[in-house]
C-alpha cells in the first residue's frame, strides 16, 4: 500500500482541482467529470484527493470512495509511467502468457497490479487483447508485443527504462 499523499506539496493541484469544480459546479455528473479530472491532475484518486472532493461536492465520502473503487478506470493506487498488460486470455494462456508474465514480475520486482519503486512501469493481466494470432501478446502503453518469448523481455523493457 502506498503512502498517504503529501497535501502540502501537491497544493497546486488541489488549487487546480478546486478551481475545476468551481468552473462545473452547476452541471450534471458533477462527481465522475471530478473525478476523472483529479485523477488526470494526481495520476490516482488517493483517500486525500478523495476527502477533498468530499467536501468541495458536499457529497459524503462513503459515495465518493464507493464510485472511485467501482469504475476500472479509477485507480487508488499511483501508476507507472508506462503500463504493461500482459493477455491472459484463452490463446495467450495456452502460448505460454503465465511464463511471461512471471518473466515481467522477477524483471520489474513487483507483483500483477503493483508498480515499480522508481514509478516506472506498472504491471497488469488483461483479458483478450484482440491479437490471438500473435499469443502471447502484451501491450506496453499502446505498443503491441506478439510472439514473445520469457528470454526477449529484458531487451523490450530496456526500450522503456527512462535511465538508459
């Protein structure tokens, strides 16, 4: 579990965020277009940024939470800068996807759903990813990896590691 989120530094984007709602503050679906916002600003919907609209929306913060943790595209936990989705669906699966994504996780040191300390990448299995020809398949932002094999993985993340 990461961390709270450090208020005092992020202020700017708390101002930005506030300055969103004043700008919406009459319009329907007032609470997923703040949301989406925040977590565009933050990277993540932290339970700090989420006490905030709380309070700016004076919608209790059990409603708040509830919708943040529903909606997929709403993430409690900060994400990498690149985000990779390993298929898992029935081709993928069958071609050897567990191995790679195992491959993933001793590489990046994390484990499915988790990202890297220096925020790097965040790792992910996904469902079919429409490539069943290419299995095993992952995506890496919106680069698609098909064929793959375990021992091509260190090369394809170096492509994506900021410090080389």
């Amino acid at each position: 579990m990461a961390k709270g989120l450090d208020v005092r530094a992020n202020e700017k984007n708390f101002i930005e965020l506030k300055e969103y709602i004043d700008s919406i503050r009459h319009s329907q679906g007032l609470l997923m277009q703040t949301l989406h916002k925040a977590q565009e600003i933050f990277g993540y919907l932290p339970i700090e940024v989420q006490k905030f609209i709380s309070t700016e929306l004076d919608i209790p913060l059990s409603e708040v939470y509830g919708v943040t943790t529903f909606y997929t595209q709403f993430s409690t936990e900060p994400k990498g800068k690149h985000k990779i989705g390993v298929c898992l669906g029935t081709a993928c699966y069958v071609k050897g996807a567990q191995q790679i994504l195992d491959k993933l996780s001793k590489e990046l040191k994390v484990e499915v759903g988790q990202t890297t300390k220096d925020n790097l990448f965040t790792l992910e299995a996904t469902r079919c990813l429409g490539c069943c020809g290419l299995a095993p398949v992952m995506m890496i932002d919106q680069d698609v990896y098909g064929k793959l094999d375990p021992k091509n993985i260190p090369e394809i993340l170096a492509k994506y590691n900021d410090r080389g």
